[in-house]
C-alpha cells in the first residue's frame, strides 16, 4: 500500500505508513507537510531534531531507536533536550518513528 505526498506542485511516493519511498525527495516544505499530517506545526526545537536524525542517518545508515535517538540528542544537544520526555513534547506517541519520518528517514526496525 503506497500514496503520494502532495507539496507545492511536487506528487511525493510515501509507503503505506507514509515514509518517503526516496529519501531524496526530502527537504523542510516536505517536513512541514509530513508533520501537519500529523497534526504537528514544524518549529525551529523539530528541525533542530530533525537536522540531528539525519545526521545520524548519514554517520550510521540507520534511523535510531528510542534509546539511541536519546543519547545522540543528548550528547549532541545537551542533557536537557537528550530525555524523552523532551522528545515526547515535540514528537508525541513514538519520538523516534514520528522524528524519522518528519525527517524523510526509514522506519526504525523495531518501532511497530
């Protein structure tokens, strides 16, 4: 099951959980419409999560889960942001799903 993802005049392939089919289709205007299909309005604490997922893509070649999604914020973003409560407030239900799918990642492997 598959759909497409609509911005601006682009037709964007998402799969059925609705994760980019390629993930470089992704920029922040597709971001943004990822997350108000979401219910969520993007803001600068998201992209700053966002941008870091992706760059622990790119160092690992894997979206993180809960956990390690966690410690990298931590380490990267100071101990105040690196809790998942933080990360529940920006990215309600599953933070590290949620977070990779804004961010135009694969699902986590063992987020359901």
């Amino acid at each position: 099951m598959s759909g497409e993802l609509v911005v601006g005049a682009r037709a964007i392939a998402v799969d059925g959980d609705g994760f980019l089919r390629d993930r470089d289709e992704w920029d922040t205007e597709v971001a943004a419409a990822l997350a108000a299909q979401e219910g969520i309005e993007l803001t600068p604490a998201h992209l700053e999560v966002i941008q870091l997922l992706r760059q622990f893509h790119a160092e690992f070649q894997l979206s993180p889960a809960m956990r390690p999604l966690v410690k990298y914020v931590g380490s990267h973003l100071g101990a105040d942001k690196g809790k998942s409560i933080y990360l529940l407030t920006l990215f309600p239900g599953s933070p590290a799903k949620l977070a990779s799918k804004l961010a135009g990642l694969p699902k986590p492997d063992n987020c359901l």
